[in-house]
C-alpha cells in the first residue's frame, strides 16, 4: 500500500544550487535515493539499516582512496 503523504526529498546543506546532487527521503521502512537532476526518473531504494550501515561506512572512511 503506497502512502498518500508527500516526498521529502533532501539534499547536503552543502551541495550547490544547481541541482547536480543526490537526494535522499525516508519511505516508510526504507531510505529513498535519487538523481536531483532526474527527480521523475526513480529512485533507489534500501533499507533503513543497510542505508545506517553504508553512511557509518562512509563517515568511517570505508571507501576513501
């Protein structure tokens, strides 16, 4: 069953204002991910603790180079 509440979409305070950026929501039990230059184009998405678990990762520097 799809909620009739309203997306809110969000975006870094610190991504520019030219819509070239990733957005996030929540989606009940899940985390929405998309293309804030393609915002009719789908989204992504996961699971509320896999999308916890990638964010520690990347707070944690899991995927620096």
């Amino acid at each position: 069953m799809r909620s009739t509440e309203p997306i809110n979409w969000r975006k870094s305070s610190r991504s520019p204002n030219n819509n070239n950026c990733v957005e996030v929501a929540r989606l009940g039990n899940e985390a929405g991910v998309r293309d804030s230059k393609d915002p009719d184009g789908g989204h992504l998405a996961v699971p509320v603790p896999s999308w916890h678990r990638f964010i520690g990762a990347v707070k944690g520097g899991t995927f620096d180079r």
